[in-house]
C-alpha cells in the first residue's frame, strides 16, 4: 500500500505531465480562514520527495497577504 506522500507525488506528477503550459492552482486560507487562491504559469520544481515548488506573487497581488501569513499553501 502506496503512502499518502507516495499517492500525492504520484497524482501530482500525473497532472504535471499532462498540462501543457505548466499552469497551477495555488490555494491557501487567509487570517480570516477564507480560501484564497491564484494561478501561476511560471514555477520551478525545487525537489521531489517533498514535491516543492517555487513559483513568485506580485507586491500588488489581492491574495498577497494571504500567502504571507499562511503556514502553507
């Protein structure tokens, strides 16, 4: 039986495959926990096993602030 941690890599290198442009779905909650999310065509895979991204958020962004005080996304 495949680990929670193996299941998600595995689905998540899935999608990664079969998008085209490289466009992901950020989601997180804000202080309020009212969800809030962006989309991101540019990002870099940072390691695997955790699988990390590093992908960038403009200054002006409305979901800025959500993303600075989340524990994680």
């Amino acid at each position: 039986m495949f680990s929670f941690v193996a299941q998600a890599f595995f689905w998540f290198e899935c999608l990664r495959s079969e998008l085209a442009q490289g466009v992901i779905l950020l989601q997180t909650d804000d202080p309020a926990a009212r969800p809030s999310g962006i989309t991101a065509n540019s990002y870099s895979s940072v390691s695997l096993p955790p699988p990390l991204l590093s992908w960038n958020i403009a200054k002006v962004s409305n979901s800025l602030h959500a993303y600075l005080a989340a524990e994680y996304f």
